[in-house]
C-alpha cells in the first residue's frame, strides 16, 4: 500500500500537525502505561531532527464531546515529557486564537501538545468547519495514530484533506506488517482468535478462512461454538443470536479444508469471580451452574503443537478471563507458546497486549499492533479512512 511518506520531505521550520494514539490509562493523575507514547517516539524524534515544530493531538477516554478535566491531557503531557528531550508546552484549548498563538510561537525542535480533541463534539463528527480550525495550527499533516484510524473524525481524516498529509513511521509499519498478514504470509498460518463474544469476531473469522491453515478458537467466543455442536455449556456465556453463524463457519472450515479447533477441556467456575470454585471438566461438557472460565490443558497442548510449527501466527483476544489468576494460565500458556515459536507473531487487541506484557514476552514477539479495533478491521479486509484519507492526498 502506498503511503506517502516522512522520510525524503523537508520539514525545516514547518508547524506540523501530529495526530497521535496517546489514549493511555490513567489512574489518580498518573499515566499507569506509557507504551502507546513510547511507540510514537521514533516518529517524535524524526520530525524533531528534520527542524519541524510538533503540534501533538490525541483523544483521551470518551468525554462524549464535553470539557472534563478527568479526561484532560495534562497528566499525559507530564508522563510524555520525561520520554524526550525537548521543550514541550501544553495548550489548554484545542481550536483558537490561544492555541494557533501558541503554535506560532514554537521555536524548531519544540513541542506543543493541545488538550483532548474530543472535549469538542465537532471532532467525532468530522465537522469540516473544526477540520479547518485544526488546520490553521499548522502547515503538514502527519498521522500516526493507527489505534484510531477506523475512525472518521476531524483529526483522523477531516485534516487531511486541507493540509499536505503523510503516514508517521508507526502508521506505516503497523500498516505494512498487516498487510502482509493478508497478502503473503508464510505457511502454515495460524490465526488464534479469543476474547468474549462470537458477535465482534465474525467478520474477522470471515475474512481469514481462505488465507488461514489453522484457526485456534478461545476465550467465552469458544462457548456459542460448542452450543451450537449440542455440546453441553452450562452457564457459559452464549450469544444465541449467532448459535447458527457459529455452526455454519464450523461447516465452512470442513468444507475449505481448514483445520477450526474448539477447546477439548476446559476450566469451569460457579461464578464470574476468582473467588469462584474451580475445577476442570473434558469434552462431556460444562456441568449445570457452572461456567467456562479458560481453556484446560488439553486445549493447551493441542493449540501448542499448532504453534509451534506455524510459519505465521496471528492472534486477537484472550483465551480465557485472564484478568483473574485463577483463570489466567491457558491465556498465559499460549503467550509463552507464541513467543518461543520460530514463525512471524503479530499480536493485536488491547486483551492480547495485556496478556503478551503479563507473561513478560513482549520483546520476543515480532509486531504488536497499537490499534485493538483498528488492527481487528483491517484484518476484516475493511478500509480504513484514517488511511484511506492520506492516499488520496497523492491524487488531490
């Protein structure tokens, strides 16, 4: 895909636009987990030795199009300027004469970065009128905020129709290693799709069956699955609307040749709490008043002997409730699996980040995709008008 790129323009003493994925968490006016900030730097860095003068923006939670300061940027700016060496500065507004003030003031080489762009409601409603007031704060585009490029908002897509527009090195490399993903991967190639519900995963699962060899199912998705085959679930959770789905993409994958596995065993509590009573349970079935939790370890070594001879692995969503120890160790084994395994690993998906940094094995994953969404509707095959928005800035 061609994007146009940072690399050969000459950004000296040009105010450029930077539209970042810096939502991070924030707990007590701390940012609890700088990697999305840390991600963005190599681009930071770039534009700052090409002699630009950085104008950062971002969203932070949903302030549903309102001032509140419990989403306000400011602890990020805190946390972001401990990561670089230059002079950042904090615009309080977003849009207005105080911000472009601000903004022509920035000696080359500084920073200013402007509060939420969702404290204005015009911003998620892609309003052209705010487009252009994001406009007058700069001369050049650049978006790097792949995490929020399934989005057409004002500062994802709306801008860059107004200003000379390119992809940050994290769009691009985000973009590049999914795209092969779809177009070339080598074989065999694994997709393990996990999380809670069947209803967010259909397109995605869709969309990888003539591109996938194996298709490693977990997590509470597994559950309408096994329903839908008569397999005894007990309390688990069930999305009956997609019982049918379910049970045509099982009839699918026979047809397609493609080897569709459900988990064999399983660790079941009696209720949606780590202080639930657990035990494990094999294919008879998940027992009346009780729940799948996570996958057992025979699914474990099943999805295990998988990975470990893929040559390409893909994986979204958790297999189990991860977040409670209890539960953790099928999520926690197939990390460690994907990690030592020799094939190409691109992980995606909030869940799966935190799964892959709980297990300590981020370093050892190939590509860790930044947008949950955005990397899940990409591989839909959906096109995305963050980026569909810089191609097109080649023909205008």
């Amino acid at each position: 895909m061609d994007l146009p790129r940072l690399e050969n323009v000459d950004l000296s003493g040009k105010r450029v636009f930077l539209r970042v994925d810096f939502n991070v968490p924030v707990e007590n006016g701390k940012v609890t987990d700088k990697t999305r900030i840390e991600k963005t730097l190599p681009t930071i860095e770039l534009l700052l030795k090409k002699g630009a003068k950085v104008i950062i923006a971002s969203h932070l939670g949903r302030p549903k199009g309102q001032v509140n300061p419990e989403f306000s940027m400011a602890p990020v700016v805190e946390a972001f300027q401990g990561l670089v060496k230059a002079n950042v500065h904090f615009s309080k507004s977003v849009i207005g004469e105080d911000a472009v003030k601000l903004s022509k003031e920035l000696k080359d080489g500084e920073i200013l970065v402007i509060e939420n762009v969702r404290f204005h409601k015009e911003e998620e409603e892609n309003d052209p009128a705010f487009s252009k007031k994001l406009a007058a704060l700069a001369d050049v585009y650049v978006n790097d905020a792949f995490g929020a490029a399934h989005r057409a908002h004002a500062s994802t897509e709306g801008i860059a129709h107004l200003l000379p527009s390119y992809a940050g090195l994290l769009m691009h490399k985000e973009i590049v290693e999914l795209s092969a993903l779809l177009s070339k991967p080598a074989r065999p190639f694994v997709a393990i799709i996990g999380g809670s519900k069947v209803s967010t995963k259909i397109k995605v699962l869709n969309n990888l069956f003539d591109k996938v060899n194996h298709l490693l199912i977990g997590g509470g998705m597994a559950y309408t699955f096994l329903k839908s085959r008569a397999i005894p679930v007990g309390n688990s959770l069930v999305e009956k609307e997609f019982e049918v789905q379910a049970f045509q993409l099982i009839e699918k994958a026979g047809v397609a040749g493609i080897d569709l596995q459900l988990p064999v065993d399983h660790i079941i509590g009696d209720q949606f709490s780590d202080k639930a009573k657990s035990k494990s349970v094999d294919k008879m079935g998940i027992l009346d008043g009780w729940m799948g939790m996570d996958i057992g370890s025979k699914t474990v070594s099943n999805y295990e002997k998988i990975i470990k001879n893929a040559g390409t692995i893909f994986w979204n969503g958790p297999m189990g409730v991860f977040e409670m120890d209890k539960f953790a160790s099928g999520t926690m084994a197939i990390a460690k699996a994907v990690a030592k395994s020799k094939a190409k690993t691109v992980v995606g998906g909030g869940d799966s980040i935190a799964a892959i940094n709980k297990a300590g094995v981020a370093d050892k994953i190939t590509h860790i995709s930044t947008g949950g969404g955005a990397s899940l509707e990409f591989m839909e095959g959906r096109k995305l008008p963050g980026v569909e928005a810089l191609k097109k800035k080649e023909s205008e």
